[in-house]
C-alpha cells in the first residue's frame, strides 16, 4: 500500500534546466518528473530512481536509498542537484541563482 505522504529528511533541489530550479520533498513529487517531464530518454539510474521511489512510497525501499537514487539520476541526466535540509515551509519551485 503507498503511501504519498512520506517525506525525505533532506530536500533535493535541482536545476531541471536553466532558468526552472525545484525542490523535491518526497519521493512521489520526485516520481512526477521522473515519469512526466525527464529530460531525454533516460539511463539506467533514471530506471532505478523510478523503482527506488516506487518502493519508498510502498515502504519497501528506505527513504534515503530513494533520495540517493534520485541525486543519481539527476547526476546521470547532467542536471546540476543539491541535498539540503527540509524547510518548515514548502518551497516547490523557486528561481535562484545558486545552482
């Protein structure tokens, strides 16, 4: 049974391309671009991240492995990402020029 509203500890930020920085907070908003809006075909990392967030919202998979594997991917489809930690306030999209 999944469950859609677990969250990872520390947020994965992502510069999906150059001017659309994200946040991701949970394994189910990192699947929507995974499954929805990836860049290019996808690799090998792309399909775990897929089957490692897949599992976290079964609870099969922990939730750090799923994070990790979506830092893969994200590595892996050359999009610049960075794990910070988890605001008190959802931050879904914002624009900055760190990344």
């Amino acid at each position: 049974m999944q469950n859609p509203n677990v969250v990872w500890a520390s947020w994965v930020t992502v510069r999906v391309h150059s001017d659309d920085i994200r946040t991701f907070a949970s394994p189910r908003e990192a699947l929507e671009i995974l499954q929805g809006e990836w860049p290019g075909p996808g690799g090998p990392h792309h399909r775990s991240a897929i089957n490692a967030c897949r599992g976290a919202l079964d609870k099969t998979t922990p939730l750090a492995i799923a994070r990790e594997a979506f830092l893969t991917a994200c590595s892996e489809a050359g999009m610049a990402c960075a794990v910070r930690a988890a605001s008190p306030l959802p931050c879904r999209i914002h624009h900055s020029p760190l990344l």
